[in-house]
C-alpha cells in the first residue's frame, strides 16, 4: 500500500512532504524515543508518533521510512515541516492514539503477520 | 536534601561551586546561597528543565533573580499538580532548614516549551545551557531525539557515570565539539561528590565557566 492510499483510506491531514506520497508502506512501528525508533524502524515502515522535533525527519531518513503519522492530534514544529519538505518525506496527522490508529492500520493489513 | 545538609555535605566532599537544580523550578536556590555563604562554596542558581520531548537539560545561571525568570517562563508551560503520595513532598526550605512552604506543581512534569526555546531563552537570560546526563537512557537528550541537533547551541553535555560514557564512545552521532562536564545529579545526600568536574578558573562564576568550556584565556575543563 502506498502512503497516499492510507491518507486517503484513514483521512489523513497531510502537513508537509507531499512529494514522498507516492512511497510503498511495508509496516509499522509506534515509538516516541528517537533512540529506539533508530534502533528498530525499518524501511518502508509508516511510524506513529507524539514526538514532533525536527530530528524526527532525520530519522525517518536514516531509517528510510516512508512516513511519519504524528498521533494523539500533535502538529510538527516549523522547522520539522521545513525539512520533511526538503526530504520529501510525508507527515501525515490523525487525532487517533497510536493504539487506535496503529490498530486500524493492521487490520487494513500492513505489517499483517500471522499470529 | 535540606540546603544545610546539601551544603554541609558539598563542603565535606571539598567541593567548591555547586549548582542547585531541582526539577522545573527554582525556590530553593536562594537559601542554598545563603548558606553556601557561610560554608564558603558558590553556589549557582539553577533548573533542571524537562523540555516538550522530555529531554532534561539544566539551566545555571549567575543570580537568583535570572534562575527565577526562568520559573516563571518554565511555571506558564508547566501544567498539573502534584500528588504527594505518589512523588513525595515538594519543601521549599530557608537557609535554617525550616520548612516554609510546599510547591504544588507538578514539578514532574513535561513543561511544553521545547528544547531549542529553553537553549535560546537561558541564553537570552545569561545562563549556560547544559544537556543533562546524557549517558543515561530516560529522559536524555540523546534517549529522546536520538542525537543532538547540531544547531541547538547547548554549551556543554553532562555525564553522570564517566565509565559508561567511556563504553559509548565519542562515535554517538551528533555530539562531536560539545563540552563534556561530569557530576553527580545527586538526587540524595550520600550521590554528592560521587563524581566531579574540574575547573581551571580565575573565579567561580558563569563567564568563567563558559570560557572554561570553551578553553578560553586559560581558563579549562580538567580531567
């Protein structure tokens, strides 16, 4: 599935990196410690979070994520938006918890395993 | 930790300068200078700031009067009160150790000020602004946002354990040029002096401190 079908699937608010819309999703992690999100996402997954410093982009590059979902109603810095634009990489909102939102995520299957 | 027994304990240790940096508020410091005052040890008025993502970074500055207009920006963004049979009694003390007050705050708590608006205001107010413990997993600068942001403009990093900042290594992204001090985050009486930092100064204040870190004029950091 590619981000732009689940902004449009979940209605996402798209805040900045609109060119990366295009990019396949392979699964998902949930974390707001950047040095743990560094240590487990993996490429191609959407992460949601509550963390909105500008370092989230960063990660997102290094990890070569294919979006980021700020939850719980949380909007990005400036500074976050400045360079999630310059990398293309999506920052997608939802009012939803990342329980909430990561659950409906997995039922529409992405990162589906079998129990 | 009453501010005679944290001074009384300081002088013990042969400690010289100590900065006073209680969570997200700075009630404390003034008695503590009072009595630093007759123990001769300097101390520094301070906060230790939880920002918007969490990460502890201290706030020390030259008088009372400057760490308490950081109260009040940290006190507009600090939201919640505090349960004290959960997070204990919050005394505010006079320099005699007797109790004259409890602050209600949730001093706990995430204050919703970011971390690159507390680097700019503590700058704007004459402060150093220090990442706290950074070798430590919670509520660190580096357990929060992964690595430091090279435009934050954080004066110095600090290190609570030297050993485990030994085994980490200087390979962590993003921290490369910035000062490393060493002390204590005493939290009990028995934490102070556990670890130290040695200054080269011509006096114990903030200018001198800032050019020690930054090894200006012969002022440094010892090891």
């Amino acid at each position: 599935m590619k981000v732009e079908e689940v902004q449009a699937l979940f209605h996402l608010d798209v805040s900045a990196g609109q060119k990366g819309l295009g990019r396949e999703i392979t699964g998902g992690y949930c974390g707001d410690l950047l040095s743990d999100v560094m240590a487990n996402a993996f490429q191609g997954g959407v992460w949601l979070t509550i963390q909105s410093h500008q370092n989230i982009v960063a990660v997102a590059v290094l990890k070569e994520l294919a979006c980021i979902i700020l939850v719980n109603g949380h909007i990005p810095d400036e500074e976050t938006k400045g360079k999630a634009e310059d990398e293309g990489i999506p920052i997608l909102l939802s009012p939803l918890s990342a329980y909430d939102l990561a659950g409906r995520l997995y039922e529409a299957g992405i990162g589906k395993t079998e129990a | 930790m009453s501010p005679k027994a944290v001074v009384e304990r300081s002088a013990g240790k042969g400690l010289d300068i100590i900065a006073i940096c209680d969570h997200n508020t700075a009630e404390n410091v003034e008695a503590c200078i009072r009595v630093g005052m007759q123990h001769g040890i300097r101390v520094l008025p301070g906060l230790e700031i939880n920002s918007r993502e969490e990460a502890h970074t201290l706030a020390i500055f030259e008088t009372p009067k400057q760490a308490l207009a950081m109260q009040d920006i940290v006190y507009q963004h600090l939201d919640g009160v505090n349960r004290p049979e959960l997070f204990g009694d919050q005394v505010i003390a006079n320099e005699f150790d007797e109790v004259e007050g409890f602050n209600d705050r949730l001093l706990i708590g995430a204050t919703g000020i970011g971390l690159q608006e507390i680097v700019g205001e503590v700058h704007r107010l004459g402060g150093l602004s220090i990442a706290s413990h950074v070798d430590r997993p919670s509520f660190s600068i580096l357990s929060q946002l992964g690595f430091i942001p090279p435009d934050l403009g954080l004066d110095a990093l600090e290190v609570s354990h030297p050993e485990t900042w030994e085994s980490m290594g200087n390979d962590t992204p993003g921290i490369g040029g910035l000062p490393i001090v060493t002390s204590s985050d005493a939290h009990f009486l028995t934490d102070i002096g556990r670890v130290y930092t040695l200054f080269v100064l011509y006096a114990p204040d903030i200018e001198e401190i800032r050019k020690a870190l930054h090894g200006e004029s012969g002022r440094k950091v010892g090891r």
